[in-house]
C-alpha cells in the first residue's frame, strides 16, 4: 500500500522530475524504488530498464526470461548489453532471446559477445522478426550470409564492431546496406570482410587489427571507403618494428587526423628481445632511438592532429625523457597537438612548448 509520505511526493513532484532523480540511482537502488508504489514502479522502470549492462550470465537468463514476456517493461529497453563469452547457450536459451529481441521495439544500442563454439554456428537467426532500428551493434558473432541480410535491414546503423574470430564465410553485403555506417571497429575479421563493411560506405574512422601476411591487404581496404578516414586505430601483431608501418599508413591516409597504435607484447617482444638483454641504460637508449625513428616517418602526414603510441612491453622501459620525443615528433609533423607515448602521459602544447598533464598538476 501507498505510504501517506510517498502519496505527497507524487502529487508535488511531476514525472518528468521524478525521472530525472532516478536516473541518478544505481541499479541497487532502483530496486526498493520500484516496490514503493505503482507511481513509482512506473517511473523507475523506465531508468531501470533503458539502458542495461554489466549482467551476470544469471541475471542475463532471469532478465531474458522476463523481457520475452513483459511486453511492460520490454518497450522501455533503449541499449542491452549481452555476455556470453563464458557459456555455452542451449536451443531453448536462444529462443527466449529470440523472442525479447522480438519485443525490444524501441531498441537502438546492441551489444551481444557468445563463446568461440556458439559463433561457429549460425546466430543470427535470433534477429528474424525484429522490428528495432539499430544505431550501435556490436557483436562476436561470425560473418556469414545471415548476419549480412540483418545488417542490410538497420540503414540507421552509424557505429558497427564485428570482434569475433571470423573464417572465410559467404559474407557479401547489400550495395545500399548500412548507409550511415560512420565508425567500424573489428578485431579478428579477414581483409575481405574490412573491405566489405567499407566499400561504398561513408566510414571515416576505423579500429583494426594487422597481422603477419596480411599487413598491406588490410590497409588496402582503407581506401573503400566513401569518405576520407580521419581516425584509424590499429593493434599491431606484425614482427617488424613500428616504423615500417607508419610509412606505409600514410601512403595510403595522409590527410588521416587521429592515429593510434597498440603494439601486442608478443609482437615488440621479438623485434627488441636482444635488448632486453643489456643493460637498463642500454635498452632505454634503443628505445629512444625507436621513437625517434617514430618521428622520422610522421612528416608524410599532412593533417595529422592526435598520435597515441601504446606498447605494454615498453610501458615499464627505463627510459624518462618522452618530453624529447614529443618535441622530436612535432617538429616532424607540426600539425600534431597531442601526443600519447608508452608511459600513458598526454602531451601537449602549452605556450609554444610541450608539456604533459602531470607537469600542469604540479
């Protein structure tokens, strides 16, 4: 029953303000709110429900099991985010998947990660007779003819990841799919499917992954895009050290504005092993001659604003002098404002001189 107290605040205060206030609640504490009374069930719903994340493989099943049948509060639901990485999902699961997607019709953010043996299988049937329109869709499932005809049906898509470890499937989409398609992040996705999401398409930042053998084929497809790409991200498995990649980036994108560059552990760990061999002094001294070499290859970027260099191998190098560096680079590129080097400092310039955030702190 309706305690007096909570009777007054309803009257008082208008539904839009009581949103407003929920909103500010953590899920832990929109609970008893949505027990207090059936004003408040109703408002608090919609703060509980809009956006959901963070579930355990438990609450995903209970939370599953009561959207495929609450069409109440279903329609509140604006972004889900989905893991099942850990499990092996059964044929009844997914139909009850199958069937809340059916009722999420307002529905604008999906996010949905299954295991390596669920993604061998084809998954995206559990879209069939959807009806949300799609503006981010992230997910680890396998390109193939089925998740391409889905695609092709969310013209409102602006920002897609495929993350999943993705074989030569039929993956062929439709000339007039994703017209919106702005940003396109992928993992372990083949050459072909990157080509394939970026052909024709106004993309004009990029998240990638570059291997051994492939390393020329994938930036290839850089230039299917319709539009110029400004951003590109890429982590690195290549053996070679990072100054062969950077020429070969800005032969292909030299009016890029963004570049970030993650090198894996195993990658820099066979390039500068030998180093690690020596002495501390010695190593931090290579490592400065690395970047320098860096900086060398920055000149061919002509507009060239932001340049994130990430290496954990290097991230504990005994080596203090990124202010150096940071010099050296824009100097070679003077269009850069910001630079991130191995240590994770952000450098910048302040009164015609390179500073970092740690500098203006003190």
């Amino acid at each position: 029953m309706d305690s007096p107290n909570l009777r007054a605040i309803s009257c008082v205060l208008p539904v839009e303000t009581l949103e407003l206030i929920f909103n500010h609640l953590e899920r832990n504490e929109l609970i008893p709110v949505i027990g207090s009374n059936s004003l408040f069930h109703n408002v608090a719903s919609r703060a509980l429900y809009r956006t959901i994340s963070e579930t355990s493989s438990v609450q995903a099943v209970r939370l599953i099991k009561t959207l495929a049948y609450n069409d109440t509060y279903s329609r509140h639901v604006r972004s889900i985010d989905l893991d099942f990485a850990n499990n092996l999902l059964t044929a009844n699961l997914l139909r009850f998947l199958h069937r809340a997607l059916q009722r999420l019709k307002s529905l604008t953010t999906l996010i949905l990660d299954f295991s390596m043996i669920d993604n061998a299988a084809d998954l995206a049937w559990i879209f069939e007779g959807c009806s949300f329109s799609l503006m981010t869709f992230t997910s680890s499932m396998r390109c193939d003819r089925s998740l391409a005809r889905f695609l092709g049906m969310q013209p409102r898509i602006t920002e897609l990841c495929l993350r999943g470890f993705n074989k030569e499937y039929d993956f062929e989409l439709e000339p007039k799919a994703l017209p919106k398609l702005e940003h396109f992040r992928t993992v372990l996705s083949y050459p072909s499917i990157i080509g394939e999401v970026l052909r024709g398409r106004p993309v004009e930042s990029v998240s990638m992954s570059l291997y051994p053998g492939d390393v020329c084929t994938s930036l290839d497809t850089l230039l299917l895009s319709a539009t110029a790409i400004k951003r590109l991200t890429v982590m690195s498995f290549e053996s070679d050290p990072p100054v062969t990649l950077l020429p070969l980036i800005a032969d292909r994108l030299p009016h890029l504005e963004a570049f970030h560059l993650v090198g894996s552990h195993d990658a820099l760990h066979r390039s500068w092993s030998l180093s690690y061999a020596w002495c501390h002094a010695w190593f931090a001294y290579c490592l400065q001659e690395i970047l320098l070499e860096i900086g060398s290859s920055l000149s061919q970027f002509k507009s060239l604003k932001y340049i994130t260099f990430m290496a954990p191998a290097l991230s504990s190098a005994p080596f203090n002098d990124e202010k150096s560096i940071a010099e050296a680079w824009s100097k070679a590129c003077p269009t850069l404002q910001t630079i991130i080097l191995p240590k994770g400092l952000v450098w910048f310039q302040r009164d015609e001189n390179w500073a970092c955030l740690r500098d203006s702190e003190e």
